[in-house]
C-alpha cells in the first residue's frame, strides 16, 4: 500500500482533556506537549518524559509551547497577554521575565527558523519586530464577533493562510502576507451548502474543507478562482459522523488522515486518505471521541489524544500509483520450470529433489482435509486465498476438527478466517466437543496469587481448539478491524481465558513436558500461545469492546477487570524482578567472579562486657 497507519502505543497520560493545549515538535526526537499548568518535553523514542517546566495556577499557558530552532530556545505564551522564553537548560521558570503585550496573542506560529507572533485581531508580526514593539497596540482585520478557526503557514509563500469565523456560522478566507507589511492580502468568503466541520491547507498550497453533508472540497490557492470557493467535489466521506467536529491532518502532498466520531460505535476513528485517486487506504479504530478532536503530526507519527491519554500512530507514506495503491505482483522465472522438473524426474535418487517439492499443501495432511482443499482449489491461489475458502467451506460445514488441522497446517491464514472459526468454538456447545480429539489436560483451578481466583472458562477440549486460533501470527490493524464481530458475552468469556493463561503461566512455557499434582500430562508448550501472543489479543478485544466494559453496571465484568489488572500487574512486577537478575546470571554464564559489596555499616555489634 502507498500509505498506512502502524500500530500505535500510548504516548504520554496523567493530565485532563480540558487542560491539554497542544503538541508541537522540539530538537533532536523530542515534543513539548503543553497543558495550561506544564510543558513537558517527552522523548519519542523511549516515550519517556525528559523534564517539565510549570507556571503558577494565575497565570497560565494559553498557547502551544513552541521551539526556536535558531536560539534553540522554548517560547510559550501565558495569559494571552505576555511571552515567555527558555531554555532546556532552564530548572524553573518562575524567575524567567516576562513580556507583556498591549494586545491579546492567539498563538505562535513557526515557517522555518522563523517564529510569528499571531495576535486575536489578525495581525502577524515575526517574533523579534512584536517584542521590539510589545507596548504599542496591534491592530488587525477582525471585527468584534469575528475569531480565528485555523491558521497554517505555507513554507514555500510568504503568506500565511486564516479561516475565520463568523456570527451565524459564516466563514472568510483570508491571506496574510509576511514580510515587512504584514498585510492582509485578500479575503474571500468561504462559503458550502452546509455546516463546516473541517479544514487542512496541504503543503502543496491546496485548501480541504469538509462539510457536515460529507462533502470533501479541494481548492487551490495559487491557481483557482477565489468566486469558486469552496473549490471542487473530491470525495464523499461515508466513514464517520460528520456532523461532529473533525481534524484534518496532512501526512504528506498525497496523504491526509481524518480524525472523528466512528458512525458505528460510536469511539474515534481515524481515516487515511489518498487524495490523488481519492480513496480511502486505512481505518484506525481510537478508544474515544473528543470534542474537538485533538491531533498533531511529528516525526515518528500523529499524536492524538484519547481519554487522559495521548497515544502515537506511526504511518508509512509514499506516492501513490497503480501498483502501490492497489498492488502488484512481479514474478521473474529463470530458465525453464519443465526442464527442472524433467531433470527430477530422469533421476532416481530423491536426495536431490528439494524438500519444497516434496511438502506441498497436500504434504502430511488428513484425507479429509485433502478432499476439501482439492474441492475448494480453482488454480494458481495464494496460500492466504486458500486458506480462507477453506476455511469459510469448513465453518459452513462445522467441522471443527477439520478447522484446527487446517489452521495448523496454512501458515498463512487471513484475520477474517480467524474470527470466523473463533466464533464458531466460541458459540458451539461442549458436547460438539467432547471426544472428538484427545487432548491433554488442564489446570481448571489455580491457587489464586492475588484475591481473585482464576480459572478456565472452557472446557479442555474447547481451549485446545482455541489455542490453535491463538498461535497463528496476525497483524493488529487488520484483526481489529474483524474482532467486533465476536459478540460481547463471547469477549468476556474469551478475556476471562486469556486472563487464565496469564495467571497460570501455562502460555510461554519452556520446551518439557508438565505434569498436575497427579501426574496427568498437562498441554505441552508447542500446544499453548505464548506470553506475547497472549498479551497481545487481550490487548485488542479490550480495545475493541472498551465502551461497553467501562459502561456496563454488572458486577461480573468489573470483577473480570479487576482480576485481569491483578494477574497481568502481577505478571509485570515478576518480568520486571527477573529482569533485574540479567546481570547476575549473565556474570555466572560467563563465568565472572562476583562483585563483593562493602557494607556502609555493620547491621549490628557485638561488644564483650565483664560484670564483677
């Protein structure tokens, strides 16, 4: 694909929503997220946070915190009124003066190494010429009524593009020109058959506005006719609802993503978009809706903002044509494929033959099985594409045992083709699978590390049918997509079982044999997903079903998820103690003396005593 959104990660929490003011980019794989008490500088890269900065409660930030790449300094602005600048360097900045201004800021804005001060009358000034100047009055091109919707600096004009609104929802485009006039340049009234629910200025000097009717406008600033604002139909957004507030943000020339409410479930949704052959590449499923939704794009990807939380999407974008956006396979033959396969057959030796030839899709495999495959087989499928035919005939027909040994035997296997036979074990009864394999046993009951008690919601047979689903390998864009299709009393069932394998540590085991307190062969560690696969589908379907678990009044699923916070908290400290070993078993696996540690003091003294 020309473009897609990776998986994400959370990013920065602790802070409200209605406090976070902004994130922009700072030097050398850094962001200063800015609240209305603090500005963090947060690391990219380990996702930690470097060092803070805060103000006192009566003077708070009223702007994004931006940096100076030129005197590699930090300028924020507090109570819209004053400026304030600081290093990285700087522990506090209370002592740090103040600039005051006769005229409230908006914000800062950044094109290049060049800072521009944006005052709520419109006028612009760069950074330097409105400090030289702070105590005179700045007067703009805003009347009373009138606000600023959206700014954005094209880097390659010398003018900065403004929305402003209007009373009774009416919206001007206007042009500043930056230079030593700073004036404004035209204004044009930005007018669509409905409400305006998001805007973008693309790099390449094109407007994107959408409306309420999910009409997606194009226009061209340099080229088009001002009379012909909004500009041209580009495409009908079907995706969310948006007659809600969006975010429009550009990834590259030919990429933006939407940021909204999902029509379906009513959470956030993120939608890439291809605007050179306007389609839609990528969905991005986000936990909650915020009203105006929250995101800025970095280096290492767009950062938006969830709950009390800020989660990082990285992306991959490049220009799109026909064999990236809808994809192509090349396959190159070198020589002649019969006379390889004549050359095998004038030979009687079969030591020569590759064992690829000999294990095909039919190699080691039940006759049933084969019956199927060759019934299901049109040509030349990929083994992905036969996979899912085979897979959709059998959960047609049923038959579970054939669906384990298939999903065991393709390599490849589509998400969709895993949640269809996932809930198909999940709705079947325990009598579909009693004595239809024989399986190992296991541990229905643990002795409950914490509180709670965990214990297998499954019967034997039925967790040795899911475990095979829970083995095969996925990527997480593309199963989110296909688990909500697994129904609610069904997730729950399935977290209680993985909360289970986390608990009793049968997931991740080493390669020997378990034996019960009785002696009976429990399932052995080729039969069970690992930690890591574990963890990673029960971070998903919490995710999927996130709304529903934190809006439900049972006492079951909070119990479930109080337990399953227990046993992975419990689980965390343990690979968190056994990491701290490393260094000690790495001394005794090379070999090395031990470091002998001096006590400070003696814990305690003897002291001899005569008593005549």
């Amino acid at each position: 694909m020309a473009a897609s959104l990776l998986k994400s990660s959370v990013f920065c929490t602790g802070f409200h929503l209605k406090n976070l003011i902004g994130v922009a980019e700072d030097a050398e794989y850094h962001v200063l997220i800015t609240c209305r008490g603090v500005v963090k500088r947060y690391n990219t890269v380990d996702r930690r946070q470097v060092r803070s900065w805060i103000t006192k409660s009566w003077l708070p930030f009223t702007s994004p915190a931006i940096y100076h790449p030129t005197t590699h300094s930090i300028t924020a602005v507090i109570n819209t009124t004053s400026l304030i600048q600081w290093t990285h360097q700087t522990e506090a900045i209370d002592s740090v003066k103040k600039i005051n201004f006769e005229t409230d800021i908006h914000q800062l804005v950044v094109k290049e190494d060049e800072v521009y001060v944006l005052f709520t009358t419109g006028h612009v000034e760069d950074i330097v010429t409105a400090i030289n100047t702070r105590k005179e009055p700045k007067p703009g091109f805003l009347k009373a009524g009138e606000s600023i919707r959206y700014v954005h600096i094209l880097q390659e004009a010398a003018y900065l593009v403004m929305v402003v609104e209007r009373p009774n929802n009416e919206y001007v485009l206007c042009k500043v020109h930056l230079g030593s006039s700073y004036a404004l340049v035209s204004q044009h009234p930005l007018i669509g058959c409905a409400h305006l629910t998001g805007i973008c200025v693309l790099s390449t000097a094109r407007l994107i506005t959408l409306w309420s009717t999910g009409d997606i406008y194009t226009f061209d600033l340099e080229n088009d006719d001002p009379d012909r604002l909004p500009g041209e139909l580009h495409e009908v957004e079907n995706q969310m609802d948006v007659t809600r507030n969006t975010k429009i943000l550009e990834l590259s020339p030919w990429h933006i993503v939407i940021i909204g409410l999902d029509k379906q479930d009513g959470g956030g949704l993120m939608v890439l978009r291809d605007i050179k052959f306007g389609m839609v590449t990528h969905l991005r499923k986000l936990k909650m809706y915020v009203d105006p939704p929250m995101g800025w794009v970095t280096v290492h990807g767009v950062v938006v903002a969830e709950g009390s939380s800020l989660t990082l999407v990285p992306f991959t974008v490049q220009e799109p044509n026909l064999a990236n956006v809808f994809g192509s396979k090349v396959s190159e033959t070198v020589g002649s494929s019969g006379e390889v396969c004549h050359s095998w057959l004038s030979t009687t030796s079969d030591d020569i033959v590759p064992a690829a030839a000999h294990r095909t899709v039919f190699w080691n495999t039940s006759s049933e099985l084969c019956k199927v495959i060759q019934l299901i087989n049109r040509g030349a499928l990929s083994q992905s594409l036969l996979a899912r035919e085979v897979i959709t005939h059998l959960v047609e027909k049923r038959s579970i045992v054939l669906i384990d040994e298939a999903m065991r035997k393709f390599t490849d296997v589509p998400e969709s083709s895993l949640i269809d036979a996932m809930n198909l074990y999940l709705q079947c009864e325990d009598k579909e699978f009693c004595g239809v394999k024989e399986v190992p046993n296991l541990v229905k009951k643990l002795r409950p590390l914490t509180k709670h008690k965990a214990s297998c919601p499954f019967i034997t047979e039925r967790a040795h049918f899911i475990n095979g689903i829970l083995q095969k390998p996925f990527t997480d864009d593309q199963l989110i997509n296909d688990l909500h299709r697994i129904s609610f009393s069904d997730a729950l069932e399935l977290i209680q079982y993985l909360e289970y394998l986390i608990a009793s540590g049968m997931c991740g085991w080493s390669k020997r044999s378990v034996q019960d307190e009785s002696g009976r062969e429990l399932s052995t560690p080729d039969q069970m997903p690992s930690l890591c696969q574990v963890a990673q589908w029960l971070g998903l379907i919490l995710d999927v079903n996130y709304h529903q678990l934190i809006m439900s009044s049972e006492f079951s699923v909070h119990n479930l998820l109080l337990s399953c916070f227990e046993h992975t908290t419990e689980m965390r400290n343990f690979l968190e103690d056994l990491q701290e070993l490393e260094p000690l078993v790495q001394r005794v696996v090379e070999q090395q003396p031990l470091a002998r540690k001096s006590l400070p003091s003696l814990p305690y003294s003897l002291e001899r005593m005569v008593v005549t």
